[in-house]
C-alpha cells in the first residue's frame, strides 16, 4: 500500500506521496477546522499504542471506539446480522484484537458511511475484511484516494439484507446518510452518525451544516433532509459518540426535536 498520513484533527487517512500535504481538504471545509496550532500529521504506526474498546450495546451492535481518544473521538458500530456483519462509520485504527473480535462474530460484509468525517482508515479495513464500502456518491468528491473497494450508490436507498437499508437523507453532507434496521427493535433502529446529533440530555436531535462551527443547515435542505427522515420508522436510535443512545421514545424525540426546526422556519410541513 502506498504510503499514508493520518490526520490529527479528523483522523482521516490520506497518501503521504510524492509531497506531504499542507492542509487536510476535510479540515478545511466549513463543517471542519484546522486548529489554531496549525496542521498536524500522524502515522499509521504512531497509533499503536492506543486501543480499541468494545462495547456491547445491544444483542446486535458493538460501539468500537479508539482509546484514549483520537481525533474526532467517534466511535463505529458493528452491526450482527445473519446476512452478515456491517461496520456502520469507522475509526482511524485497527489493531490485531479488533480483527479477531470481528472474524470470530462472522467478519465483515459491507462498511457503510454517514458521511466523510468517518472515512478514516476505511480502506485498511476493507483489505482486511476483503468487503465494499458503501458511500453514496454526492460525497464522491471527499473520497480521499480510490481502492477497488470504494462502491458508489445513488438515489435514496439502497438495500442490503435482513430489512437493513443504507437511507441517504442529505444535510449535514451532501451524501449524508443513515443506517435503517428493520427488526431488532419493535418500531426499527436508525444508526445515524453525524446526519443527526444526539444531545446530551438525549432529549433532543439536531441537524445542522456544521456542527463544531456551528453553522446552520438552509431552510430548502432541512426540508428535503426531515421529510427522507419522516418516512423512516424507528424507535430507537445510536450515534456517533458514546452515550448517543436512544432507546424506546426515539421516534418522539426526533419529531419534537424536528417541529423546533419547523417552526424557527415557518415551515408547515406533515
């Protein structure tokens, strides 16, 4: 593999040749930022002193998450299925316990992403597990470097097995997306990243441009992005971050969460 660097901010892997980049593109997007320390670069080897921590969340999903915290500090979801295993999101790491955690669950089948915050070391991993990565392709241009493993999708959905389905919503990133389960709960588990952020309270969902600047989402995208999100059914929801976990009364926290944003709009929508 050619040789790459990770960045410090994001964690988002890039090819380190013939020159070192100045600036991370991810970083320097509004829905990023570069540190007022300036640009900083990591190695894949200058991670392996970390670890990952595995957390069961439920009888079907597992929160990776590396420690101490790098990065974003995201975590990625595994999700068990018959059909076979999903890695929703990623970390930039992977190290030689994480791999047999996963082979000794049945591997991987597919990674799938919300959006280009997460992409990390997604094509490490996708070698390890031999498994596409679904991204969709409005977010094509943040793709960092190709590999045979990258799988491009248009349209709003895209089917996989056991009633779970890739749902692209839009708003945060053009290509945002969100992972819809089917059966694992009573009313369905949404998987959503970055696409909506959990508060801490766990009392109210946002959707935004940028969430570290703080930037709002256009009127024109909320709506497009609430009304994908509407059609989902689902009661229980797991983002990015630990302690992001709504189980049970998610649906109503997201529609109540969602009328604040319809109604800062004027918007009168069902």
């Amino acid at each position: 593999m050619n040789k790459t660097i990770i960045c410090s901010t994001c964690g988002t892997q890039l090819l380190a040749g013939p020159a070192t980049p100045q600036f991370c593109p991810i970083c320097t997007d509004d829905r990023q930022y570069v540190p007022e320390s300036g640009q900083q670069w990591n190695t894949p080897a200058e991670l392996k002193n970390r670890t990952i921590k595995i957390t069961q969340l439920s009888e079907h999903l597992y929160a990776l998450k590396i420690q101490p915290d790098f990065a974003i500090a995201q975590r990625a979801l595994l999700l068990i299925s018959p059909g076979g295993n999903i890695l929703w999101d990623c970390i930039p790491y992977l190290d030689d316990a994480t791999i047999e955690f996963i082979r000794a669950k049945g591997g991987l089948k597919a990674i799938a992403f919300s959006h280009p915050h997460y992409y990390s070391n997604m094509n490490e991993w996708a070698a390890e597990f031999g498994c596409p990565i679904y991204i969709h392709q409005h977010d094509t241009e943040w793709v960092p470097f190709n590999s045979p493993y990258i799988y491009l999708w248009g349209g709003n959905t895209t089917q996989l097995w056991d009633g779970i389905s890739v749902v692209h919503i839009g708003g945060h990133f053009a290509g945002s997306c969100v992972l819809h389960i089917a059966g694992f709960t009573p009313n369905g588990t949404m998987l959503c990243g970055d696409t909506f952020n959990i508060a801490r309270s766990k009392r109210h969902m946002a959707i935004m441009y940028s969430y570290p600047n703080i930037i709002l989402l256009a009127k024109e995208e909320f709506v497009k992005a609430y009304q994908k999100a509407s059609m989902l059914n689902f009661d229980t929801v797991y983002g990015a971050f630990e302690n992001q976990d709504i189980e049970g009364n998610a649906m109503e926290i997201f529609e109540t969460s969602m009328q604040r944003y319809k109604d800062s709009y004027g918007l009168w929508l069902h």
